[in-house]
C-alpha cells in the first residue's frame, strides 16, 4: 500500500516537470531543484533536500539540461550582418 502510494507520487511529480514552469506560478521556463521542490512540497507537503530532489528526478528519468544562452529574440542572420556591417575587432582600432 505505501509503495503504490510513493509510485503514485512519483508520477504526479513527473506530470509535474514536464509540464511549464509558469503553469505552477514561476516567472520563466525553466525547471530548477528549488523549485520542483516547491511544488513538491504544496501538493504533498514534503520538503527534502537539494540532493534528495536530484535523486529523485533521476529515479523518474530527467537529467541536468542547460539551458541555451542565447536571447529568445536571436537572429542569427541579423549578427552575422552586424558583424560584416559594423563589428570592428578591438585590436584593429
């Protein structure tokens, strides 16, 4: 019976992370242990701790991501002009 219970919360926390982050209240796409744990902790009101959270995401299957550092309105063509066009390099001034 707790083992069906513990699976049961599982996947409820898998729901969780595959759905957005601004859905649950963030202000950006962007899952992180602090706040899969928030959310844990208000639907199950059960904190654990950063490494804990880590084991858990890796049990049900997710992995570190990094999220790419580029603006969402990069335009790569626009910087490739802008390059051509106006970048000077330093040591050329």
């Amino acid at each position: 019976m707790q083992e069906q219970r513990v699976d049961e919360q599982r996947e409820g926390v898998r729901r969780v992370v595959l759905q957005n982050p601004i859905e649950h209240g963030f202000g950006t796409e962007l899952w992180t242990l602090k706040r899969v744990g928030t959310v844990i902790e208000r639907q199950y009101g059960v904190r654990f701790s950063t490494t804990q959270l880590w084991r858990i995401l890796g049990v049900l299957g997710f992995s570190v991501q990094k999220p790419e550092k580029r603006a969402l309105e990069h335009n790569e063509d626009a910087v490739r002009q802008w390059k051509r066009c106006c970048y000077r390099h330093p040591i050329e001034r």
